[in-house]
C-alpha cells in the first residue's frame, strides 16, 4: 500500500524530532485533560507530544525532588497592518508570475488573508493548523507556503523542543512583504508591481 503524503510526513517529522537517547511513546489521558494539554501547546506554540514530554519530565523531576526547567513561549508573530494585507492582496492579483493561473492567484490571496486571521487572533498558525481549520491536506498548504516564502511575502520560525530537534515552524508575514514580493516579481517576471495604479492589468 502506498503511504499518504500525511504518513510521509509524520515520518519526516519523527526522524528529525527524536534524536538519540529519545524515545517516542503514547499516553492515555481523561479528555479533559488532553483539552488542557491542547491549550497549552496553543499558548506555547508547541507540538503536543512535546508538551506531554515536557509534563512528564517536570513530574518526574518534581518527584525527585529537583526542579524542571519549564518550557518557553514561543513568540507571537507580529501583528501585521491591516492596509499591508490589502496591498499585498492587489500585488497577488496583478502579479504574473509563470505558471501562475487567476486560480493560483486566488488562492494566494485567501492564503495570506487567512495567515493574517490567525496571527491578528493572537495565535501562532503552523502549516498543520492552517490545513486542519479548513480541512485542507496538509501538503497543499505546504506547496502553497514555500511559494509565498520564496516570493518574500512569508517567513517561518522554529517552534520549540524537548532538545535543539527540529519540531515545527510557526508562519508569519514579513515585515517588509511588499517591497521584498515587489523585487522577485521585478527579477522573475520583469515588471515592478509597485505603485500599485501602475502594475500590468494584462490578463492571462
């Protein structure tokens, strides 16, 4: 049976997640407590199995007797200007890079927007949290995101671990999106999308 790119992915992650003198293990929790694991690993922008890894360390230390080192927040991603995410949305949509179809475009646009939603809400959107609201495979939002960090627009940060492994990324718009999205659409595409009422309004 061929593996679903989601399994690949689990794979992916475990390998380079677990690193040596690691081990991966599953626990068994009253639903109301698994809830509570889940608000924590929002509130820290961690995986959950990182998070029970941490509880588990900090109990077994506190039976000890000695202290764990707790885990740290990761930071929000900056709250982004309203009136950034509509210039954004105009330059996507007068942008031509090749291969891009007005679909591709749409769909760029509503991704950013949703990006936006998510960070002005005060979470820390992931790739998998981004998939799973909108019921999405996760490696179309992947392809999706990779496009728009390659274009200047997004940018990723490691989200915490047990150990230095990398766990995750959270997503966040650039500071400066319009003017680095402007430059690779003047490199890859030769035209400036900037000032906006002077962009090409050619169709495709």
């Amino acid at each position: 049976m061929t593996k679903s790119k989601y399994s690949e992915y689990r794979e992916k992650w475990r390998a380079e997640s677990i690193e040596p003198g690691h081990v991966e293990t599953k626990l068994f929790l009253p639903r109301e407590e698994h809830e509570k694991v889940i608000n924590m690993a929002h509130t820290l922008g961690a995986r959950i199995p990182v998070v029970l890894g941490q509880l588990v360390i900090a109990g077994l230390a506190s039976m000890a007797g000695k202290s764990a080192k707790p885990m740290e927040a990761t930071p929000a991603p900056p709250l982004p200007a309203s009136s950034d995410v509509l210039i954004l949305s105009q330059m996507i949509d007068k942008s031509r890079f090749e291969k891009d179809t007005g679909s591709t475009r749409y769909r760029q646009i509503a991704f950013i927007n949703r990006l936006a939603v998510e960070i002005m809400s005060g979470r820390r959107p992931t790739i998998q949290s981004l998939a799973k609201s909108v019921d999405s495979h996760y490696t179309q939002l992947e392809i999706l995101s990779k496009v728009m960090e390659h274009r200047g627009v997004v940018t990723r940060t490691h989200v915490p671990n047990l150990t230095k492994g990398k766990a995750g990324k959270v997503l966040s718009l650039r500071d400066d999106a319009i003017e680095a999205f402007n430059q690779i659409h003047i490199a890859e595409v030769g035209f400036p999308l900037l000032p906006l009422d002077g962009a090409d309004t050619n169709e495709d």
